[in-house]
C-alpha cells in the first residue's frame, strides 16, 4: 500500500487531498501546527478509511520535515506522494510590509518546501515518487495588495521545473498546482462585495472552486507517471480573461 505525506493536511485543500488518497487506501502521515477538537474530527474520519499518523509542528521547520519523512519510513517502510499543503495568506503592499513579514511568506510557502523536498528525496528515490506543490494563480497575474504573498508562490513554479529536471532519472515527479478562489478559511474574510464581485466580473464560470476540486487535480498530477515539470491551474478561468 502506498504512503502519502501531506502538510496542512488536516483542514481545506490538505484535508481534502487526505480524503481523496485515503479513498484510494492510501497510508497518511499529516502535519498541522495544532492538534484541536477540528482536527480530531477530520483524524476520525480518515481513520476509519486508512491508517493515519500525525505530526503536529510548524511546516517549515526542517525538523518537522525530517520527522514526517521518518514516521512513514518506519510505521510504513516507504514513501510514495508528498505534498507540502501548509500555508495562510501574507497581506500587504510593499510599503506596509515589515521585512520579517516579507520573510514570512517565504518561509512559510518557499523554504518549507525546501526542507520537505530534502527531507523526502531519498525515500521517493526508492521506487520513484510524486511531489506536488500548492502554489496560487495570486504567483501568476498581479493582484492588488499581497506582494509577499504573490512572490513566494510564483516561486515555485520554476522551483518544481528544476527539481523534476534534477530528479527525474531518480523517478521523481515534481508538480504544482494553482489554486484560485477556493472556499476555506483562506477566505473567510471574504466581504458580500468582494464575493460579487468576482463572482460577476473576475471568474468566467461564475462560480467559486472547491476543496475537492483541487484535491482530484493534485491526485492526477500524483498519479499520472508521465506528468513532469507542469503547472496545473485550478480557477474557473480566472487568470486567462482579458477582460
């Protein structure tokens, strides 16, 4: 049976792509930053479909990411997919940014990965596995106001490119996916005009993507074997409108 490690794999995308593996008896090792009443939920439910172990922890510590890869080594004896979910937004002009705020979103959505790639690398050299990351279409078009945020996730794009060119004699596969407006907590912030208006003028569908949606598009590109070095979005048509 196959192994997945997931970050901020127990709430909105994370805990989405979580379910779509474990339907498919995939073994789980999640990360989240805490362990709550929420979180023993979504733990409950994924149990009762597939074995599951969680570490809690700030992703982007490298310590972290060396004891994911470890517990599914060692209560697993393999690794198979992981994908680096963990993240929140990083608002702000340049102008009203701090430069540990800047630093922030690139620990957070950047270095993280960093550390979690390392870490895994040997395990998915083993039989050749799949590494998806969750980038944005914010790291695609401009947007107004979230510049850290912006430049971290168009960081890594190129950063799945070089890796899936590096690794690929090894098997490994490197992906992003770019989500655009996904009902989670990201946007609960979300005011009635800003929902109108991205629902009447911003995304052609006219309609707003979900978890689940993005969850079956991160297990293609984790599944698929010849899928390498892509970018997938995931938007309702959002960033290719001209108008």
């Amino acid at each position: 049976m196959e192994v997945a490690i997931i970050t901020g794999g127990t709430r909105g995308i994370g805990a989405a792509v979580a379910t779509a593996l474990a339907h498919r008896n995939v073994r789980l090792v999640l990360n989240g930053r805490n362990r709550d009443a929420d979180v023993d939920g979504i733990l409950g439910k994924l149990s009762a479909l597939t074995e599951v172990r969680f570490i809690a922890g700030d992703a982007s510590d490298p310590t972290v990411a060396t004891a994911l890869v470890s517990e599914a080594r060692s209560q697993f004896g393999r690794l198979d997919y992981v994908v680096p979910a963990a993240g929140g937004p990083n608002p702000g002009k340049i102008t009203d940014l701090t430069f540990d705020q800047w630093s922030d979103a690139f620990r957070v959505h950047v270095h993280a990965v960093f550390h979690l790639f390392r870490a895994a690398q040997p395990a998915l050299a083993v039989q050749g596995g799949a590494f998806v990351m969750v980038g944005s279409v914010a790291g695609k078009r401009g947007c107004p106001s979230t510049v850290a945020y912006q430049t971290a996730k168009g960081a890594l794009p190129q950063m799945a490119r070089a890796l899936a060119r590096d690794h690929a004699a090894e098997g490994i596969r490197v992906n992003v996916i770019e989500p655009g407006i996904i009902r989670t907590r990201f946007h609960a912030a979300m005011t009635p005009e800003a929902e109108r208006n991205n629902l009447d003028n911003r995304i052609p569908l006219r309609r707003f993507g979900t978890p689940d949606h993005v969850a079956s598009a991160v297990l293609e590109l984790l599944t698929n074997p010849f899928i390498t070095g892509e970018t997938l979005v995931i938007d309702g048509g959002m960033s290719m409108r001209m108008v």
